[in-house]
C-alpha cells in the first residue's frame, strides 16, 4: 500500500481510503464526475487524492534513500491544509518521531519574515525603500558605501541588489561550533568591511544585508527585532511554533535534531545545535510545517482579497512578490525579500534555508493560490525539488477536480498497490494509482509524475506497459499466494517480490 494508506471496501465500487492523521478520503470506483451524487470535497477528490497519495509514496523513498532522518511537509490551497504529513524522524538516537509541529531551523526563510516586517514600517511611515540606509542606522560605516551616486538603500537590501559582501566577517558557518557574532560585534566589524560592488549594480546574495534589514526594523519600530516580529507578524498569525531563535531548551524533542550532508560511508553524522545570535534576521528562525502553511494561507488570502489587511497591503506583498530586481542573463530574479523562480514556464514565490543540519523550502505559486512546503533535518537535501514537484503534481489535480474530472482507481486494482524490490539492480518499483488506471515508479526518482508508466489491463492479473510511442509493451504479470494477496509481479520472466511493511 501506500505508505500511511488504507484501502477498504465498504460497499459496491465504493472504497474508504484512510491516511493516518484522521483523513478520511471516499472514493467511487471507475467512474466519472457525472456519476458523483455531490461533488466531493478538493481533498476527497479522486484525482487530488491519488496525486497525494503519490506524493507521500514518493517522499518517503526519497527521505529513506538518501538517508535523511526526519521531514515534514504540507500542501496549501487557497485557505485549506490539502496535505501535511512528517516522516522518519527528529532524533534518532533518542527514537523520537517527526511531526508536521517538529521544530527545524528554516534558515533563510527567516529573511521573508524580515521583509514582511520591514514593509509594515515602509507602509506605517517610518521607512523609505529608497532612502540611505546612513539615514536611520548613523553607525552604517563600509569603505565604498558612499563612493557611489546611488546610496545602499532598504530596497537594496531587499533585492540583494545593494552590493554588500555576503557575510558579515566571522566564521561562523564553520563547524563544530558555527561562532556566529552578537549584533555589537557586527557593527563594530563593518568598518573594517568593504563593499563588493557599487549600490544597485548587480546581484550578491547576502546575509548581511538582510541582517541590516533587521537592524532598520529594530531602529524604526523603537523596539527589539524579536519583539516587534512576535508581536506584529507571529502572533496576529497563530503562528505560535514560530520563533527568531533555535530553542535549545528543545532540542531533541520539538526541535528536531541536524544532521550533516551524507560522508563518503553514507552517513550523517549529527549536528552541533547552532545559535545565529546577531544573523538572526537572515537565518535564526526555527518553525513548523504546520505554522509555515499558515503563513502560506495568509499570503494566498490577501492575494485572493480575503487576508489581514491589517497586518500589509494586499498590493504591498504583491510588491514584495514582483520580480524588483533581474539580472542581464535572465537567470536570477527578486523581489523584495522573496527569491522569484521560473524553473520552466511557471513562476513560483518564496525561499528556501540551509543552515547546519538542515534544509528547508516555503514556495508558492500564485497564479493557482498553491503552496508547499518541505522541512528536513539534514544538509544536502533538495527541498526546493520537493516543494516544486509537490506543486507541479496537485495544482495539476486540483484543476482537473475543478474542472470535473473525476476518475477513480477500480476497487479490484487495490491489491496489486504497494513496493515491489529491484535488488540488486535498484531500489524498488512503487505500483499506484493514476487517473482510474496502475502506473509504476520506478524509485528514487527526481521526477514522480514524469517517471510515471502507465499500465494497460489486459485481464485478470496480467497487464501491458504502455510505451510512449503506443507501441504494445512488455506483459506485466502479477504473481497471488494462497490466500490471494499479490506477492510480487513478472516482466521479462523475472519476479520481483513486493515489500511487505
């Protein structure tokens, strides 16, 4: 089965699907949207469910091949949770499971917090986008910042336009102990600092810059950056797992624990718990699958007319989410805190983190009021990748649902879902259920619905894999034991055995 999938029959075409978390999903069998006698809910929809159910399959190979212990995901649409679901774990030693509410460092996710702040005072009167940043910070002091016409500006900051180096000088990415400065020493090392790049020439990532941005904040609202977040973003949005520090008094339970890029054995050696102290503003901030799907829903409902105007202008966060800032090659994009991507033809919003033991993604795609979210507890991980295909996948179904496409997994196809092993050759082939017919994955894969091949019924066990060229394919025989329960399937007359959970 699918992993955290149940499938019973509970009457004539008709099959219960139960995910673990309480989510109770009524499918009708092989039949089309005419046939419905209401139109199901967007998450009990057949073709949002199967994507779904897919999904999860697909992320809990991805996690356990590459030896990642713990993630947590969700999928927004609109102003609902269609998906969260955590695998694996937040600290292995001590067996404690991930949760869609375990804590992770979501790094430089901070920064889209910190812009959302520093817009409220931009709106508020109390900063100017395009004002010198000298101007409010007096104590601004980098050799070039004044040899330009144009002035190292919030907007700068914002767009990473503003040509500062990319860290503030210390060493604190380096482990064990990842020394990260007190915003004092912070100041103090900017004279000794010089700019990379004159103002608004060109684009240089920089922490730096983002942790200026919240010093700006700080100075304008009269008020600690911690204070004036919390009370003025955090908590207006229930977002009460959110924080602008790593709570040490929770690591190993809530706060799931890091771990490092796979060595050459193919481990992952855990992870010091850092403190980003005075870089807190560009990558301090731990959260929640959870909490940063409410942040998503919030963003998606003042875009669609239905947020808290009262915390930023639905035509601000369209501001911030506008590409501001374009490289010559057309390759990189910002807008005002938010990365702006177009991986292909369709343009996503957010960030991602990487900081030591973790990785994390928040995009959002606009056009289809989408978003995801992934969380993981180990460097070198693709989050950005899941969150894509994640968004690629259900805004896909949840358009077919919207159009009344509705076809269902046959009941007596069930049997043959669930992982048959490859080994020695590869990992497994997963067998699931797409758009009222089987597909196979073959697993890991980078691409679940691209990778995807479709099976013909021919009859009773036997099925036809379907070329891409229409070609008749290899016959696929699933193999029963005594009992009747598919154990394994035949291609090229060579068993695979199916994995038992």
């Amino acid at each position: 089965m699918y992993p955290g999938i149940q499938l019973k029959a509970i009457g004539p075409g008709l099959v219960r699907c139960t995910r673990r978390g309480g989510l109770l999903l009524l499918l009708l069998a092989g039949c089309v949207s005419p046939l419905w006698a209401e139109e199901p809910a967007l998450d009990e929809h057949p073709q949002v469910v199967e994507t779904l159910a897919l999904l999860e399959t697909w992320i809990d190979a991805q996690r356990a091949y590459e030896g990642v212990p713990g993630v947590s995901m969700a999928v927004v649409h609109d102003d609902q949770v269609l998906w969260r679901k955590a695998f694996g774990q937040a600290n292995p030693d001590a067996d404690v499971p991930a949760r869609t509410d375990t804590l992770y460092s979501i790094c430089s996710i901070s920064k889209l917090f910190t812009a959302v702040a520093a817009m409220q005072l931009r709106d508020r009167g109390k900063l100017a986008l395009h004002d010198p940043v000298r101007d409010v910070l007096p104590w601004f002091d980098m050799a070039g910042a004044g040899d330009d016409s144009r002035p190292v500006t919030l907007w700068g900051l914002l767009t990473h336009a503003a040509g500062l180096p990319r860290e503030s000088d210390f060493p604190y990415w380096t482990p064990p102990d990842f020394p990260f400065p007190p915003r004092e020493l912070i100041r103090q090392r900017l004279a000794e600092q010089e700019m990379l790049y004159p103002p608004e020439r060109t684009f240089q990532y920089s922490n730096l810059g983002l942790t200026l941005a919240g010093e700006l904040v700080a100075e304008a609202s009269e008020s600690s950056f911690d204070d004036y977040v919390r009370q003025n973003l955090l908590e207006p949005l229930n977002m009460r797992d959110t924080r602008t520090y790593m709570p040490d008094d929770l690591h190993g339970e809530r706060l799931a624990v890091g771990h490092g890029a796979r060595n050459r054995a193919g481990e992952r050696v855990a992870v010091p718990l850092f403190d980003a102290r005075g870089i807190a503003p560009a990558a301090g901030f731990s959260s929640t699958a959870d909490d940063l799907a409410r942040f998503a829903i919030w963003q998606l409902g003042l875009l669609g007319g239905n947020g808290d105007t009262d915390l930023l202008a639905a035509d601000t966060l369209r501001e911030m989410q506008r590409v501001q800032w374009l490289e010559p090659d057309w390759q990189t994009a910002r807008g005002l805190g938010f990365g702006v991507y177009r991986p292909e033809e369709t343009i996503y919003v957010g960030h991602s983190g990487s900081c030591p033991g973790y990785r994390s993604a928040l995009w959002l795609q606009t056009d289809d009021a989408m978003a995801a979210t992934a969380l993981a507890n180990a460097s070198g991980v693709d989050t950005e990748l899941w969150v894509r295909r994640a968004l690629e996948a259900v805004s896909t179904a949840v358009n077919q649902a919207r159009n009344g496409q509705a076809v269902a997994l046959p009941t007596e196809f069930s049997d043959y879902l669930g992982s048959y092993s490859l080994a020695p050759w590869g990992g497994e082939v997963a067998v699931v259920g797409w758009r009222g017919n089987l597909a196979m994955l073959e697993l890991p894969t980078s691409d679940p619905v691209g990778s995807l091949v479709m099976l013909e019924h021919v009859e009773d066990d036997r099925f036809r894999w379907q070329r891409r060229d229409d070609l008749p394919g290899d016959l696929i025989e699933f193999e029963r034991d005594e009992q009747g329960r598919v154990v394994a399937y035949h291609r090229h007359s060579n068993r695979w055995p199916r994995i038992e959970e």
